[in-house]
C-alpha cells in the first residue's frame, strides 16, 4: 500500500516545519504547505538533519482558491489525504477597544474560517475513503480567555465549537477529530504578533498602556519559564498522528494542564479570571 499521506497547513516556521519533519520520519508522504513557498529553507534544512524528503506547495488558508489548488493538488499527485494538520496560525494582541474591524477579521480569517475552510474541503475525501485524521492545533487561549488576546481566543474557541460538533460526527465514517492545546511555544510566534499589532499597541494609551505592559512582562516571564519548542508540539502530533484510538484533546504540558484546570474544577469561572488578573496587577 502506498503511504499514508499527510497535509500539513503553516510550515515555513515553528510547529509546523517540526511537524512536516516527525510526520515524514514517521514514514508519511507529507505536504507541507506554505503562505510563501520562498520560504522553504529551513524546512529543507531540518529535513535534511532528520534525511527525510518533503513535498512544499503553496497554501494560503485566508484564500478559498488557494486552498482548492492545494487540496485538489494533493488529490491529483498522491489520491489520497489521511491526515490533515491545521496547525497554521497568527496571534494579535490589542483588547476589544484597540482591535480594528481589519484586525478583528483577519485573526478570525486565520485562525478560525482558515481551519473551517481547510476541513471542508479534505472532509469529503476522508468520508470517501472511510478513514482519515484531522488534527487541530488550537491553544490554551482556545480554552481560556486571555486579556489583550480577546480576537485571538475568539477565533481558538470557535474551532473547539466546531470540532467538540463534528467529532462524533466524523466519527461515524471513520473520520478522527483531535484538538491539541498548547500552552506557550517559543516559535516566531511571539515577533509575528508584535509585528502584525504595531498599531493596536500604539493605540495603548491609559489605563491600557501600563496594564499591558505588566500583562507582557508577566507573559514573558511563562514563555521563559513554561515554554515548550516547536519541536515538543510536533513530537505529540506525530504521536497522536498514529495512535490508534486518539484522544480528541491533547493538552500538551503540565503547565497548560494546571491552567486549564481551574476551568474545569471552578464552575464559578472566577479561578480563569483571577489568573490573568494577577499578571494585570504586576
Ligand atoms: N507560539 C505559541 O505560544 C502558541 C501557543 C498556543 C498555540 N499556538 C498555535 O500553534 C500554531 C503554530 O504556531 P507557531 O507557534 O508555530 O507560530 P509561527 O512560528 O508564527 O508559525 C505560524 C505559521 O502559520 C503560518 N500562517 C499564518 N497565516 C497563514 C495563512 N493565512 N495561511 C497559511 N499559513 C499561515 C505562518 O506562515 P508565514 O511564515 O507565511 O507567516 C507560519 O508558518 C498556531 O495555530 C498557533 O495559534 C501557538
């Protein structure tokens, strides 16, 4: 049988370069997909480390014919997706009051109708075929709710929505849906969203001002404390990717899963609030 094939979104950097690289060593035929294919170095680089070989085609997830192309392409090239990663992703920092209407919906765009759109289109093939995986990188933030990340969060717990609903669904032709939820990654993801939020942190004047950079200062603190590599997100994925019957969630460190606790064991929802207060409060 030819090899299992897998999809990956979002791999010019961080979780998704390392996961195109474990899924490949795993003994995938992975496509490893990119905004900017230009981009493709450092894959490259990494996969030759690991003496793997990997697949790059060019996929915007924000663009509904970007991602026919890709998926069509696959289809054409290989007949077959079994695994799909959702893994791209773009954080924004700015409270409600900051946030621009351009802002709001490109992180929506990204993080929640890009994983909707990209599911869509690869559902049919895997209900086809009787079997499949969709892995979906999500966040603590999908979980909890985290100041000056209100758009951010908005879009994490609208895919949780969205694959809690079609789990038991897609389950019935063979389909797995899994959540993985990390808490802080030291990727570019952090420059990423300085970079896209220049204007939202500009327009941080008081009370905001102060309170955010106590809120980034403590956040720095729990990145160089708690943060996991992109490499350590990748090595669960693969993992989960062949498990044989795979959790739907994956919280993936200690300290992620001592956060989300409080959620789950306060029913008050006060313990989630208290916890991103105190690192308001310096
Ligand atoms: N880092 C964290 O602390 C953290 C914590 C929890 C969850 N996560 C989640 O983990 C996932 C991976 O993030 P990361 O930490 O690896 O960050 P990263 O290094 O910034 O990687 C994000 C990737 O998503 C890509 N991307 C952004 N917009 C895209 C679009 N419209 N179409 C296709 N690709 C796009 C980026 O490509 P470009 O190079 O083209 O921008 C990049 O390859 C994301 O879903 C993120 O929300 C991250």
């Amino acid at each position: 049988m030819a090899d299992k094939v897998a999809l990956v979104t979002g791999c010019s950097t961080g979780v998704g370069l390392y996961t195109a690289v474990r899924l490949a060593e795993a003994g995938y035929t992975v496509v490893a997909t990119m905004r900017d294919p230009a981009k493709q170095q450092g894959l490259f680089d990494e996969a030759a480390k690991a003496g793997v070989s990997i697949e790059v085609a060019p996929l915007d997830v924000c663009s509904q014919a970007s991602i026919d192309a890709a998926v069509e392409g696959v289809m054409a090239r290989h007949g077959r997706i079994d695994l799909l990663v959702n893994n791209a992703g773009a954080g924004f920092l700015g409270s409600v009051e900051q946030t621009g209407d351009d802002d709001l919906r490109r992180t929506m765009e990204t993080n929640f109708f890009g994983v909707w759109n990209m599911t869509k289109a690869v559902l049919p093939h895997m209900r086809t075929a009787g079997s499949g995986r969709i892995i979906s990188v999500t966040s603590v933030g999908g979980l909890l709710g985290q100041p000056f990340n209100e758009a951010y969060c908005a879009a994490k717990f609208a895919v949780e929505g969205m694959m809690e609903g079609l789990a038991p669904l897609a389950r019935q032709f063979g389909v797995d849906i899994c959540l993985v939820e990390p808490g802080p990654i030291n990727t570019e993801f952090v420059a990423s969203v300085r970079a896209t939020s220049q204007a939202s942190i500009a327009a941080m004047s008081e009370p905001y001002g102060t309170l955010a950079q106590r809120y980034i200062g403590a956040s720095g603190d729990v990145f160089a404390t708690y943060g996991q590599t992109g490499d350590d997100i990748a090595k669960i994925i693969a993992a989960l990717a062949s498990t044989e019957k795979p959790d739907f969630r994956t919280i993936t460190s200690d300290f992620a899963m001592a956060t989300v606790a409080s959620k789950v064991v306060d029913r008050t929802g006060n313990s989630v609030v208290e916890i991103f207060a105190k690192r308001l409060q310096g």
